[in-house]
C-alpha cells in the first residue's frame, strides 16, 4: 500500500456491493465537499444523510446537537447494539486545492475530511441495509461540530446513549502520512486531551516615547511567553507527554504607541488527567507572577475541551482482530505510537466501551497534506476500503 492508492490484494477483498455503488458514493463524497458547513450549521449535510437513510430503509432520529442524526437498523433477534459514528462539520478554511469540487462557500472548507467520513459511513449504511447479513441492532450517529466545538460531548450530554443504547461505539479518522488503506488502533490511551487558555494581560499604555510612565503590555506578554517555555521542560516529568503552545500573540497597533492590552491564546495537551491538571497550576501562575513583577494584571479564561481519548482493550481487540481476518496482519499500522492530536469521541467513549481508529490516507507528496491545511483533501482511494470494514466489523460484531 503505498501513496495515494491500495494495494491489488486489498483491492480484491473490498466488498462487492461498496464497489458497486463506488461512483455514487464519491459524488456524493464531492457533493459533500463542495458544500461545506461549519460547526451546529450542517442543516444542508444533515438533510442530505437523512433522505439517504430513509431511502436505504432506517429508522431516524433528528435534532440531537442540533443537526445530528442517529439512524437505526434491525436484523434478526439478537439484543446486542454496535454503534458507528462519522462527523460532519468543515473548517474555517479558504480552500486551495483547486479541484473541480473545491468548496464553493467563501471561508469554509472539508479540510479535515469528515466530508470523506460521511460519505464512508453511508456507502457502509446502504450495503449493510440492502445485502449485509447480521443478528442484532446497528445504529449510525452522524455528528455535528467535532472541530472544537465538541459537538459529542453535546450528544451524550442530551442523552445519546439514554435514547439509543450502544453496546459498542467505533469511529475512525483519515490520516495523512501513513500508507494508504491501513489500520491503526491502540488500546488504553490513543489521543491527547486538548484545552484552549485565553490570557489577557492589562497594562496600562501610553505614547512610546514615555516608557516610564507605562506598564508596557506587549512587554509583560512576552516575558509570559517564554516563561510559559519551562513548564513542560521545568514541571512535568520527563516520561509523560505534554504541549503548551503560544498560537497567538497580539498586542498593539502602532509603532509609537506602547500597548495597553494584550492577547494570547494557547493550545495545552497531555495523555494523563494529572498532568493536564498540573499544566494549568503552572500555566496560571506563571502568567499571574509574570504579570506581577511588571506591574501588570491578567484574566485568565482556561478551557477545559477534549479529555484525552481511551480505547475500550477488549473493543480495540475486536477492531484489531476484524482487519487481520479481513486482510492479514500486513494491512495494520506497524509500530504505531499514541497521537497528540485529539478528537471528541473520547466523550462518548467516556459513556461507552469502544474504539477510535485511523486509517491511512496516504503517505509521500502523493499522499496529499496533513489535514487543517487548505491544500489537503481526503483520499477517495481508501473510501471503499473503509466502507468495506465498517462491513465487517458490524458483521464480526453482530455474527
């Protein structure tokens, strides 16, 4: 599997009914693309995955989240229940692929590829209605707001597992830089927890030729910046995993005018819960003692967002065990290492054993840019594999 393609073998295990209905299913992926929608605002995708779901014969429920769906399906008489969720929302992005079906709303852009999970778990939703055979109670969740917004957390806040219990839950993300079509999961911890921090330092400003009679803001900022550079290197041990980065600095408007406020916003990670705990301690006091000596004040806005996300072991084995029957040892990840990215599925897997994955959206130039980037787009190649193993685990799950 290498670049933006699969390998033959893999090409001859896909699911025969995923690569019937293969076009339909990447113009609708395009279609999706070309009508991005941003955070709570996908009434136009979430209307589009309706009037596909009730055409392959689902049972609907609309409005969790604002624009989620929860679509159910029963076979047979058995009581168990495997969830599959896909996120729907783009990014406030300016596209520049310069594809035919490049984003035809100004501003906003599918670069993180939740059009390609969407379109996936719907090529998965039609086979597994009209040809695949399972006992038991499928349920696919199409969810709003995952980019930052935390559109999970606002799903099982308003009673997701409640309403439609789950024995199980899977979602999977595209990932650039990795091999085409191939798994990756690990049990336990998987991804970073992520917190945004908005600090606000209050000076007091003046003309810039009188230094002395001003508490320079920009100054107080950067002093908090680099002090800001010891709290992973100087307070956390060496042997656990933690960021802080300053995204954002802005401070004044004019050369001769010392600033009276200024503004940073930081992106804070970690994998354990003390650790995140212990990164804000320090974060918060050391802007407070920066600002201090300087005479300066600062408001402190800490975002608790997305803990870290833990995979259920006995649901990463099953996922696991679902691509090695299917395809062989061959097709999974090899030496795959914990993300420090992060992702609110880790809400639902709070309230329910399951498994987050990634699949490889290919690696190399021709593997397209790492997602968050106005030039990426997701890899129609690895659709129909992902489909097909959203087949088979629901079939592995519910046999």
């Amino acid at each position: 599997m290498t670049e933006r393609t699969i390998d033959t073998l893999t090409q001859q295990a896909l699911v025969p009914g995923i690569v019937e209905h293969l076009a339909d299913s990447v113009a609708l992926r395009h279609q999706i693309h070309a009508h991005p929608e941003l955070a709570y605002q996908e009434f136009a995708t979430s209307d589009l995955v309706a009037r596909k779901l009730e055409e392959y014969g689902y049972q609907l429920h609309r409005g969790l989240a604002g624009t989620g769906i929860v679509a159910t399906l029963k076979k047979g008489s058995s009581s168990r229940i495997i969830g599959l969720r896909a996120d729907m929302d783009a990014l406030p992005i300016l596209e520049q692929t310069g594809l035919p079906y490049a984003s035809r709303t100004a501003g906003a852009m599918h670069a993180c590829g939740h059009d390609g999970h969407t379109a996936t778990l719907l090529a998965a939703a039609r086979h597994l209605a009209t040809e695949a055979d399972f006992d038991g109670t499928l349920r696919l969740i199409f969810q709003p707001a995952e980019e930052g917004l935390g559109g999970a957390r606002r799903m099982v806040e308003e009673g997701l597992f409640q309403l439609f219990p789950c024995d199980a839950i899977f979602a999977f993300h595209n990932m650039p830089g990795f091999p085409a079509g191939r798994f990756g999961m690990l049990p336990n911890g998987f991804m970073a927890s992520s917190d945004t921090v908005l600090i606000k330092v209050l000076g007091n400003g003046g003309h810039g030729s009188m230094p002395h009679l001003t508490v320079d803001a920009t100054l107080v900022a950067a002093h908090i910046v680099v002090a800001l550079q010891t709290v992973v290197s100087r307070h956390i041990d060496p042997r656990q995993m933690a960021v802080v980065t300053v995204g954002s600095l802005h401070a004044g408007n004019a050369p001769n005018v010392i600033a009276e406020t200024a503004d940073l916003q930081l992106s804070v990670r970690a994998y354990a819960p003390e650790v995140r705990q212990r990164l804000r301690e320090r974060i918060c006091e050391l802007a407070e003692a920066q600002a201090r000596v300087f005479g300066a004040r600062v408001e402190i806005d800490y975002q608790w967002r997305y803990p870290a996300l833990r995979n259920d072991v006995a649901m990463t084995e099953l996922a696991r065990a679902a691509v090695v029957e299917w395809l062989g040892e061959e097709a999974l990840i090899a030496d795959l290492q914990p993300l420090t990215g992060s992702e609110d599925f880790s809400f639902m897997l709070q309230a329910c054993p399951g498994c987050y994955l990634i699949i490889g959206n290919g690696e190399g130039e021709q593997g397209g840019c790492m997602v968050h980037n106005p030039r990426y787009d997701f890899n129609d190649a690895i659709l129909p594999i992902a489909a097909s193993y959203w087949v088979k685990l629901v079939e592995k799950f519910l046999s």
